[in-house]
C-alpha cells in the first residue's frame, strides 16, 4: 500500500479543512454541482492529483453526470458532450491551472467567451471554485496522499 509523506495539511494545521470545505460550499450557492464536479475533475487531471481523479467522478455520478461526459472531461474540445457554457467554464479551468504556461495566463477569448455564460456571482464562484480545488490538488500531490486513505 501507498503511504502518504506525512500527515495531510489540513489534518495538521487547525481549521485548515473547515476553511477549504468552507470556500467549497460557498461557490455551491452559485453553480451547479455538475459544473463544479467536472471543473474539479479537468483540474486534478492536469495537476496529476490521483485523489481527485478518484474521487470527483464519483460525485460527479451522485449528482446525476453521465459516465460518457465524465470520460470526456480530458477531451473535451473534441466531444460533443458539453454545453458551451462548460466548455468556457473548463476553458477558464485550464488557464487559472496553467498560469505559468503562456505569457497571457487567462486571454481575453478564455475571459470573455467565460464571461458570456456566467453573471458576476457565477463568474465569481467559478474562479474561486477553479483556485480551491488547485489548492486540494497541490496538497495532495505534495504529499502524495493515496487514494481512499482518508474521507475530506
């Protein structure tokens, strides 16, 4: 079996987890949970977090995703499984996660075409949603926190 490096961050550090699930529910209040689970998943794909590849797709199957959107997430682009609205929301997924990848993190394309499917709060939510879930991804890989060793 795999061993984690040390003690999870949020288990070591007080109120660490309560204020990551905190900010996790916050942007609940204004996306769907199909839409946060599936910027989640394309999230922790890129970062090569094995915990959250294991574990968004099954909450993404509690709230009602499909199996076929779920395998697509990593091509989404060639699919035509996503609405556009998603397509910009795992657009903007890719660039926040990416930053240090172009000279222009977020182009105006990725903002603007993001900024056409999602009001302000949307918007909002779904930035904070994307910087969450890159936080849960950086602790567990820095980690290397196994899969299933621990329920978040």
């Amino acid at each position: 079996m795999m061993h984690a490096r040390m003690n999870h961050p949020v288990m070591v550090v007080p109120d660490a987890m309560k204020a990551l699930q905190a900010l996790g529910e916050l942007t609940k209040n204004s996306l769907s949970e199909k839409l946060l689970e599936l910027v989640h998943l394309r999230a922790s794909q890129i970062n090569g977090c094995s915990v959250c590849v294991d574990m968004h797709p099954k909450l993404a199957k509690k709230a009602g995703e499909t199996d076929e959107r779920l395998f697509a997430v990593a091509a989404w682009r060639d699919t035509p499984y996503f609405t556009e609205g998603e397509r910009a929301a795992l657009a903007l997924t890719e660039a926040l996660t990416r930053i240090s990848d172009r000279a222009d993190p977020v182009p105006d394309e990725v903002w603007d075409e993001a900024d056409k499917h999602f009001d302000e709060a949307e918007l909002a939510a779904l930035i904070l949603a994307i910087a969450n879930i890159n936080v849960w991804n950086r602790l567990n890989v820095a980690v290397r926190q196994p899969v299933g060793a621990w329920k978040g």
